[in-house]
C-alpha cells in the first residue's frame, strides 16, 4: 500500500508538476521586472540580461538552439520615434526549438524588451527620460508565461504530434522589429509553421473583462479548437490577428495567430508598470487554459490560413 502511494505521488508529479504555477510566473516577472533591470530597453546591457536569463531556461529545458548564435538570432534595430545620438542599436531574439520529429511546428512568442529609462520613445509619461520603465505587465509577464510553456511542453513526458518553436522577440516596443527581422531571416521554413500563438500584457487580468484572445478569424478551423474549452477564468474572442503585438508579422505571412492580452490599464508604458501589480493566479489560469486550446489544436491537421476582413 505505501508503495502505490508512493509511486502514485512519483507519477503524479510527473505527469502534473510541470504545469504552470504562480508561483513560477511571480519569480520570473519579479527578476526581469526589478529596478536592477534598468527596463531592458533596446541596446542596454539589461536587455542582454534578460536575453541570456531566457537562453538559460530554454537550455534547462533542453531546447536545441535555432538562433544563428546558439540561442541569440542579433540583429540591428533602429530608433525612430525620438532623436537620439545612438539611434542603431544592438538586439536579439532568443530561440528554442522542441524537436520531436514532427513534420510542422507550432510558434510560441513573447517580447522581452521595453522602454528602458524612459529614452526611447513610446513613454506615457509625461517627463520619461531617466525613470525606470519596469515592464511588469509589458511583457515580463508574456515572457514568464513562455518559459512556462516551454517547461510544460518539454517536461511533461509526451512527444507531441507537433514540433515546438520558443522565441522570444526582441526591439518589439521599436516597433515589431525583431518579429519582423525573424520572419524576413527565419531560421525554420516559414511552410513548416502550423500557427503562432503570441502573449503580450497577459498578467493584468480584469475578471469584469476577461482574456481576450485575438486572431480568432485567421484560420476558419480555430472555432473546432475552442470546443469544450471551459476555463477557471473568463474569456472572449476577436477576429482580427494583425495588431497588439508580434502576431502581426506573423499573420503578414498568411500564418494563423492567436494573441493572448488581459487589457489596457493606467500603467501602459509608465514607469509604474511594476510586478506588485501582477496578477500571477489568474496568468497561471490563463496558461493552462492555452494549453487546452493547444492540446485541441495538435489533434487536428495543419490549420488552414484565413484573412480577416
Ligand atoms: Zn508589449
């Protein structure tokens, strides 16, 4: 009798441990979050940090490399919004694949840059220059959802019918630029990508509200996903998939999206953008409800892309 218990509890951990906790996405948005981090604007020694603090993730959970530099995919991103001496700067995206010997692959993304202090355009603020821009929400909580993914789907002992791409993108606040420089320099024929699923501002959830869930019309064969779908937390559905975030470059490609967004709040893109105000419970509930519709849509062919008028 203690044996089975024993070995039901091993089993149990296994198959169950994986899957996200708040507890997780709180640790990672508190790290890429925090004063030390400077914002990870563009080109900021911080941004690197937050680059390489992502590889490592992507390395415990035994992703191959797909950047063209181990993990890093460097490009150059340009500063245009604002007048600045600097206006060319260095940048990266951060790529991992899960290979499990499928024929197409499903694209996760996130952005992990912000303002920085306040230098670079975009501030909400209305005297930006020197203040930390933490990017809690925006999108350090996009990118502890992706390493959250990327644990699950690497550490849950199943070989998925699906490949898995992890990118995290970098010079998105400049303008979608590192989304853009990948789909224009992609390391993965763009033919072999099934759909993309990208999370931008995912940790601000308004329970009046609810997720939103856009790029529901750019395959007519999501509906089929959404099937039986019930969730802990509240939910709804949007045509369109070419705004908000990276998921546009992705459907300029005539790849389906889905992008993941909790909404607009009065700290967008302000120095008080800060982890305190994340809510790590209901993003845990979001990431699992993602995994449903994921696991959904790798029990059906390759989608079929649809333009949305
Ligand atoms: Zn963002």
């Amino acid at each position: 009798m203690i044996r089975f218990i024993f070995l039901s509890l091993l089993l149990t951990n296994y198959l169950f441990g994986q899957t996200p906790s708040a507890g997780r996405v709180k640790r990672h948005i508190e790290k890429l979050a925090s004063d030390k981090m400077n914002g990870r604007g563009t080109g900021s020694p911080e941004n690197a940090k937050a680059a390489s603090y992502i590889a490592r993730y992507f390395k415990k959970y035994g992703l191959a490399p797909l950047g063209t530099d181990g993990y890093n995919q460097p490009f150059t991103a340009k500063i245009s919004r604002v007048v600045v001496p600097d206006s060319l700067r260095q940048a990266t995206n951060v790529i991992g694949f899960l290979d499990n010997g499928a024929p197409y692959t499903i694209v996760i993304g996130a952005h992990y840059d912000h303002l920085g202090i306040g230098r670079q355009g975009s501030s909400l603020e209305t005297q930006p220059a020197g203040k930390i821009h933490n990017g809690a929400d925006d999108n350090a909580s996009g990118v502890a959802g992706l390493l959250e993914l990327a644990q699950y789907f690497s550490k849950n002992g199943v070989k998925e019918p699906y490949n898995f791409l992890f990118m995290a993108f970098g010079a998105e606040e400049l303008g979608l630029q590192g989304s853009r420089y990948f789909l224009n320099n992609p390391t993965l024929p763009l033919e072999k990508m099934n759909f993309m699923v990208c999370m931008d501002m995912i940790g601000r959830y308004n329970p009046e509200r609810g997720v939103g869930i856009g790029g529901y019309g750019t395959s007519d064969a999501w509906p089929t996903m959404f099937k039986g779908v019930d969730s802990t937390i509240k939910f709804f559905t949007d045509r369109p998939g070419n705004g908000g975030s990276d998921n546009a470059s992705f459907y300029a490609k005539q790849i389906p999206v889905l992008f993941f967004h909790t909404g607009g709040h009065p700290d967008y893109h302000k120095p008080s953008d800060d982890p305190d105000k994340i809510d790590a419970k209901a993003e845990e509930a979001i990431l699992k409800l993602e995994i449903r519709i994921l696991e959904n849509a790798m029990q059906q062919p390759k989608l079929s892309f649809t333009a949305v008028k």
